[in-house]
C-alpha cells in the first residue's frame, strides 16, 4: 500500500467584512500584530494606509491555522462592488509582516510573483503580487475520498477575486516517518496560482510502485451558469530545487533535463508544459485551457538515469588486467556515483566489473589472458544504470 498524504483545499471564500479602520491589519498601527500589513499598492504604485487601495479597495491579511499548520490568509476586496471586476487586468500588490515560515505561497490569482526574506527578529516579509482572476461559483461540488468533484453547470456567476494563503507546510502529516527527512524544509519557495475553483494544496505526497509522486486534485464546473460556454482552467506551479533533492533525489538541478519529470492531467482538454527554470533553481508546471469537472496532476521522476559514456577506449595492462579511458557521461539531475563495464569474449565467458571512480580511467582486473573481449559502459546514478556506450574492445 502507498503513503497518501492529504491536503486541505484551497477554496474561494465568502468575503471579509471590511471596516472603515482596522488597525490590528497593519504593522504602522500595531506593530505586534502577527501578522500585519506593511504595505499595499494598487495599478503601479497607489499606495495608501488605513486598508485603503487608492480609496476603492482594502487589503488584509488574519492568522489562520489547519491539521498543525500555521497559515496567513491574504485578500484584496472592493469597498463599494461584490467583487474585483472592475480591477480584472489591474496589477495589486501587498507586503505581509508575519513569523509564519513562508514555506508555500499559493492564491486564486493571474500572473503572481512572490518574494520573501527573512527572519529578521523571527519575522518574515512576503511580498505578493498579481492580478484578479474570475473563479466559479462552489457550489455544487462535493469531496468524495477520491478527491473533489463539482456538477457539469456551475449554479452561480464567476466571481473576480485575488486572494491566498502563505503556509508553513508544517502539518502533521507531513512528519510521517516513512517521508523523507527534511521534507517539510523543503517546501521553502513552492509557489502556485489558479483560476480552479477546487484546488488540493499543498500536494498531496504518494509511494505508487516504488516511486515517489506528487498529485493535486482539481476540480471545476465544466460548463459557466449559461450551460454552454465551457470553463478553462489555468494553473501554476513551482517546484523549489530543496523539494526536487529532498522528494526525488535530485542532486544535481544544474543537469536535470525538461523530461527530467513526468507530468500528467488526465485525458481531456489543456495544455501541460514542464519547464526547468533558468539557473535550474527549480521546476515550473504550467497547465493552460484544463477543462473539466475533475482532473489530477500527477508528478514524478522522469529521465534521470546518466547519458551514455563516450569516446571509450580500453587497452590491456598485463595478461589479466586492463584499462578503459572515456568521456564521462553527462549527469541528467542526479550525480553520476559510477560506472558498470560489462564484457563477453569470443568463448562466451563474461566479465562484469563496477568502478566507484567517476572519473577517467580506472583499472579492470581477472581477464582471462589471451581472450579478446567486446564490452560496454554504463554509468550509474541513484536513480540507476543510464545508457550502453557503443561497443568496444578489450584486446587479447
């Protein structure tokens, strides 16, 4: 049986009331406050205090907290309208003082940008940025043990809104000892944003046939409250490097190649694209026009094996001993531990050695003199053996 760990929804929630001031909101009026408001800008670089955004919208940002987590959940709302309609394509911005360690940042939200630093006196400082976005109306969708599902017509109109959370990770389920160590660490620069009314974060973890993999439930109503125009689904994900070492033994981010991880949505429409960030500091996941009601990302390993060693080359050192220089094969994400030499000489007997050097050459030893051999090499990495070099000989 595999490990499955469970994740708590991020959902669209009924609107805060906004009052004319709320001092406990913001870090000028109350600098204790945990968390607190330092700032908010609105349509580049509006920026005013006592909750109002150029005097039509009011940022806030209240502690929460679920299954041993620590969470801060963050919203920008109108003053006057029942959502942020008028504001869709409108750039927000808002700076959060908080002592929750900002290991995962997600929102219902459009072209987000997240940066935080930190601790400073056991503070951090998150700075979250994007754009509203329309997500449907919940109702109607339920939470079977498979995950969520919602009915084919959404009953209620989209609603433009920018809200999300900051989470620690910490939760108890993610201390289960059959995890890896360090995994709650690892979550530390995990960023998502959404237009799906139903999202599973932070992911769910799962043991399936020996491998690791990372799934979130999505869930949505296929059809908008007219019963005719389809939804579309966006969503987006970044997997932090820490993540990539501590869950899939990524050791070596520089070289992990675009298929380095295999991504899937289930059949239906969308587009899903994994990409390797610049500077390989992590992974992106970026999923395009998903339709629904229910749909599951699933994440794991790919091609991470070594390429194939190159230009090999063997010559004999004695009767029974030998020498193979090489090229060393290209790391894909985890670093080459070694190499396999696998040889069978004309008489069919065989010769199988395993170098721990990673580096050209190293010595073969017990060749039976005066037999010629045809060999490969094969580097190895945690993930396994990569690639056979071509054929090469060792001679009598």
């Amino acid at each position: 049986m595999g490990l499955a760990v469970c994740a708590w929804a991020l959902a669209a929630g009924n609107a805060r009331a906004v009052h004319t001031n709320l001092p406990d909101d913001w870090c000028v009026d109350n600098a204790n406050a945990d968390p607190c408001v330092v700032s908010a800008t609105y349509d580049d670089g509006v920026t005013v205090h006592d909750l109002y955004v150029s005097s039509t919208y009011a940022p806030w940002a209240s502690a929460e907290g679920a299954g041993g987590a620590k969470t801060v959940q963050w919203s920008f709302q109108p003053l006057q309208a029942s959502d942020l309609t008028a504001a869709l394509g409108k750039t927000f911005s808002m700076t959060i003082s908080t002592s929750v360690v900002p290991r995962e940042i997600d929102a219902f939200g459009d072209s987000m940008t997240y940066t935080r630093s930190g601790p400073s006196s056991g503070r951090y400082t998150v700075t979250v940025t994007g754009q509203p976005v329309d997500v449907q109306d919940q109702n109607g969708c339920t939470y079977p043990p498979g995950g969520p599902t919602c009915s084919s017509v959404a009953p209620g109109a989209p609603s433009a809104i920018l809200q999300g959370e900051i989470n620690d990770s910490n939760a108890t389920i993610y201390h289960d000892p059959s995890l890896p160590p360090g995994l709650v660490d690892s979550f530390y620069g995990m960023d998502m944003y959404t237009n799906i009314a139903e999202t599973g974060l932070p992911p769910n973890l799962i043991q399936s046939n020996g491998q690791n993999e990372l799934q979130i439930d999505l869930a949505d109503h296929h059809f908008e409250q007219n019963g005719t125009t389809v939804v579309h689904g966006n969503f987006y994900l970044r997997i932090p490097e820490t993540f990539l070492a501590t869950y899939w033994g990524i050791n070596d981010p520089n070289t992990l190649a675009t298929d380095g991880l295999n991504a899937s949505i289930g059949a239906g429409g969308g587009t899903l694209a994994v990409t390797v960030e610049p500077g390989n500091t992590g992974v992106q996941v970026r999923i395009t026009g998903m339709t629904f009601s229910r749909r599951k990302l699933k994440i794991k390993l790919g091609a991470v094996t070594p390429r194939a060693p190159t230009n090999v080359k063997a010559s004999r050192t004695s009767g029974t001993t030998g020498k193979v220089t090489f090229t060393p094969a290209k790391p894909r994400g985890q670093k080459v531990t070694g190499y396999k030499l696998s040889c069978k000489a004309a008489n069919g007997s065989t010769v199988t050695f395993k170098s721990r050097s990673r580096h050209s050459p190293f010595s073969v030893a017990l060749l039976a003199s005066g037999q010629a051999y045809s060999c490969n090499l094969r580097a190895r990495s945690k993930a396994g053996y990569g690639l056979a070099s071509k054929k090469f000989s060792i001679p009598r």
